[in-house]
C-alpha cells in the first residue's frame, strides 16, 4: 500500500474501533490530509469507516507521510473535543520504534532541546533553536549491530517532527530521513508502535499496537525483535 491508496482497504487496517474512536494502522508514505503537492491522502477514504455512522471519522492528531503506525480518529465532534482535550493535556502516551545510524552516547536518557520552524524559501524544516518552544523525547536503545540501532522513544512534548530532529541532535538520524539525515535514500525507519489513551475515566487506557510494516520489519529483526515476544505494554 506503500504511496498508493484503495480506500476501500482501509477498513482492513483498523486496529481498534468503538463509539467514539478508530486506531488506524497508517501505512508509509501516505499523508494524512491533502497537501498542496496533490496525491494520495488517507483522509479522502475516511467515509469507508463510518462503519453505520451519518458522517466520516476525523483525524485526532497527525503522523508524517513517511511514518507508518498508530494513528487516531474521532468518530464525531463530541469525541474529536475529547481527544483533543487528551492531546493537548499530554494525556496519551505514544510510542515509537525506529532504526538509526550509529546510537546515542547513552543507552537510555531523556533528550530535551526547543525546536523552532525555519522557513527557507518555498520549504522548511524544524531546528533546535533556544527560542524554540520545549521539546523532550525519551530514548531507550533496545538493539544494536552493523551501525545501526533499534531505539525505543517516548515523546514527552508534539513538535513536529520532533523524534526525527531530536535523534538526529542525539547523532543517530533515523534512517531513510531526507532533512534530518545523510543515510542512503530508502523508506523512513520510523513506526508509530504504540498508543495508550484514557479515553474513559472509569475504565482502564485503551492500549493499541501497530505490527511494524515489512520495510521496517526486516531491519529490526537483525537487531534482535522477535515477533514472537510480547512487548510490555501490550
């Protein structure tokens, strides 16, 4: 599903669905909404899971084109407020996975460093910048081998882009990163894993998990995933 999109195969990729909100397991290299550069958008095949409802679900939040994961929708303007209000708050925790050059100086920290939008010409990217609005990721390496690491990351703030630009600071860009990194061309080794969120306060988080795409698949298996073991969390 890579760059293209069947709209009618979305709802195969629902990870999770009740009255209020869908998980959807977004594929790489698909945005999320239109953008002016036109193709494909997960957001124009929304009406394919209203699964009985008048009006399509909306995005509670954004991933980047290039990142494949967990990704929630509200199902209607009550539940959209609600997650928002969770979003906004920190309230729900997010988990990644990705594969980077080299490794960070420590195997487990917290990286913080403000990031600031910087916009050259008809383009723009985020930088570290002390002016920048606060940013702070927690970093886990879970393998390494061949000079490449398998990273888990928290982050603690929602700047855009901020776990590219973040690792990239660490010196381990994520591979396949074009701005942030200089690793060969190749898809991004960056996979939303994971998404805890206390949607109803008298009952536990809704917990869901996203399988890592088959580009991503065979880089973490050489540094030591076993499909097989369930993760904490999960």
């Amino acid at each position: 599903m890579r760059g293209t999109l069947d709209p009618a195969s979305l709802a195969d990729r629902v990870l999770y669905r009740d009255g209020l909100m869908l998980v959807l397991d977004k594929p790489a290299g698909i945005a999320v909404h239109k953008g002016p550069g036109g193709g494909p958008d997960l957001e124009s095949g929304f009406d394919a899971l209203r699964f009985g409802l008048p009006h399509p679900p909306a995005l509670a939040h954004r991933l980047d084109r290039d990142t494949s994961g967990c990704l929630v929708l509200g199902r209607h303007a009550k539940a959209l407020r609600r997650l928002g209000a969770l979003f906004a708050a920190g309230a729900i925790e997010k988990l990644y996975w990705a594969v980077v050059a080299g490794r960070p100086p420590q195997d487990e920290g917290c990286f913080e460093a403000p990031l600031r939008k910087l916009t050259r010409g008809s383009g723009w990217r985020m930088a570290v910048d002390p002016a920048g609005r606060r940013a702070a990721t927690r970093y886990r390496l879970r393998g390494a081998a061949d000079g490449t690491a398998w990273l888990e990351l928290h982050p603690l703030t929602g700047r855009t882009h901020q776990i590219r630009v973040h690792c990239a600071a660490l010196g381990c860009p994520v591979l396949g990163d074009p701005i942030y990194g200089d690793a060969p061309a190749g898809p991004l080794l960056l996979h939303a894993r994971r998404i805890t969120v206390p949607l109803y306060p008298a009952r536990p988080p809704v917990v869901v998990t996203a399988p890592p795409p088959p580009h991503l698949f065979a880089a973490l298996r050489r540094l030591g995933y076993d499909p097989q073991h369930r993760e904490e969390g999960e």
